[in-house]
C-alpha cells in the first residue's frame, strides 16, 4: 500500500509539467501567428503604398509625353515610333499595376520597369528639346535664306531691267540716222538721161540724196533701208515688191527696200525710185528706217 501512495504523486507531477509545456508551445504558436501577421499586414501596407507612388509617377510621365504632343514638333518617323512605345509601355505597366496583390517578385519588376521607364521618357523628351531648337534654327535659317535670295532676286532683277534698259539704248544708240537729206524728182527722156523736174506729169522717179550722222557705236558694214512714200493725200505708195518690216516696236509696210554700206566716214548715199503709177500735184513725205528705228524724214514737192 505505501509503494503505490509513492507512485500516484510522481505521476501527477508528470502530468503537470507535460500541460505547461502544452500551453507554452501554444503561447509560442499565438506570438509567432501574432507577428507573422502583423508581419503580412506591414507587408501589404507597404505593396499598396509603393503602387500608388508607381502608378503616380506613370501619371507624371505619361503628362510628361502628352505635353511633348501638344508642342507640335515636327517627329521623325523613328521618334514618332518611340513615343508610340513609351505609351503602350505605360499602358502595360497600369495595367499590371491594377491587379490584386502582387508578389514581391512583381513588385520589384513594376518598380525596374517604372524606373527603366523614366530614363527613356526622360531622354525622349530630351531629344524633342533638341529638335526643337534644331526647327527653330532651321526655320531661322530658312527665313533668312528666302529674305536672302527676296533681297538678291530683287536686285537680278533690277540688274536684269538696267542691263535690258541699258541695251535698248545702245540699239537705239546704235541705230543709224539721217544726217542731211534732199529729194529730187526726174523724167526720163528718150535716150535715157535722166532730167530734174519740178511738176508732176513728166516725173517718173526720186533721188533720195542723204548722209548718215557720225556713229562710233554703229556697227559698220551692210546695213538695211526702208524706204515710205507718203502721197499728197496721205496714202503709203507701195508696188508687188512691197512688203513689211518692224520699226519702233510695231510692223509697219515699206514702199522700197535696199541695202547701204555704213563706214561712219561722212560718206553720202543715194536711193533711186521709180513710181509704179503717176504721180500727183502735192507734196510728198519720205521716211527712211534702219536697224528697227527711224532713221529720220524729208520730202519733196511737185506742181
């Protein structure tokens, strides 16, 4: 009897220290799930926080690109293709930004992405400041090459107007004129000898006796003369040999055409015509013409 008396507090005792060991392991697992908790709630705090920042700082870059479109600058094709990634890259980052929860593999790729992002935005933007201080001195360039080439096709054109006003004068300087000049009528007797006549029955043709003035700008040699024989009744004499030339900017008809040799030496000349028809009572007006200019006029007179 006294050896189980013995045997009953000993096993108590067993009991006893085997419950604490129970309840201080279940202490330990409440303390451990406590913090793991708090521990996974500091976590999920944090993930929530460092999504809003990402996704604010997507909204700022993205800003950042939409005031680079609205200032007009002129793209290359390369830097309109990059802007159009830079876009969808953000696009694809809010997207994964707006899922649940990320793991923290996801977040640490979202937070390189973002930040891989921010470089290329940043030297995209970069870039479009640099073309456009290019475009501004272009266009500075091509503003002062047009006023440029204004200023100079305005003086060839000045130049080209003197050059042609200065060349009408030397052909007009260059034209030769009548320096003296008389007319005298004549019949023609049987034998052929040629008689001056003052009245108009018997005459049947003019002498035009002329010089021609000194001109050193003249060119010497043949030149062309044209020949206007104006009626008393103010009718231009012509024949089948008639025809017309230019004189003073317009087409005029000729009565008589030949040719002299201009030396400038004081030389004078003379002009044999023969009127195709009787001449009448009046008095008459000769013009000559050379080189496209009026070479001067005389005329003669008959009873």
């Amino acid at each position: 009897m006294e050896n189980q008396t013995g045997q009953t507090p000993k096993k108590n005792s067993n009991v006893i220290y085997f419950l604490i060991v129970v309840v201080l392991a279940l202490l330990a697992t409440d303390v451990y799930l406590y913090l793991q908790k708090n521990k996974s709630d500091t976590k999920i705090v944090y993930q929530n926080d460092e999504k809003t920042r990402l996704q604010t700082e997507l909204d700022s870059l993205e800003a950042q690109i939409e005031q680079v479109n609205t200032s007009k600058t002129k793209m290359s094709t390369e830097m309109q293709a990059k802007n159009d990634s830079l876009k969808a890259k953000i696009r694809v980052l809010r997207s994964e930004l707006a899922k649940g929860k990320l793991t923290v593999a996801e977040l640490n790729k979202a937070q390189e992405d973002v930040k891989q992002l921010r470089y290329f935005v940043t030297k995209y933007t970069a870039d479009i400041e640099e073309l456009k201080k290019q475009n501004v001195s272009l266009t500075t360039e091509r503003d002062t090459l047009k006023t440029t080439l204004k200023t100079a096709y305005q003086k060839d054109s000045s130049l080209t107007k003197q050059n042609q006003d200065l060349g009408a004068k030397v052909k007009v300087g260059s034209a030769i004129k009548l320096a003296t000049a008389d007319v005298v009528a004549y019949k023609i007797k049987g034998s052929g000898k040629e008689v001056e006549v003052k009245r108009a029955s018997p005459a049947k043709k003019i002498k035009i006796n002329f010089t021609v003035a000194s001109n050193d700008i003249a060119e010497k040699g043949m030149h062309d003369v044209y020949v206007r024989v104006i009626d008393p009744t103010g009718n231009l004499i012509t024949s089948t040999d008639s025809g017309t030339f230019n004189a003073d900017g317009q087409d005029i008809q000729f009565t008589y055409k030949t040719s002299i040799d201009f030396k400038n030496d004081g030389s004078g000349y003379t002009i044999d015509w023969s009127n195709p028809s009787a001449f009448q009572k009046g008095d008459y007006t000769v013009l000559l013409y050379a080189d496209g200019y009026t070479m001067g006029k005389t005329g003669f007179k008959l009873k």
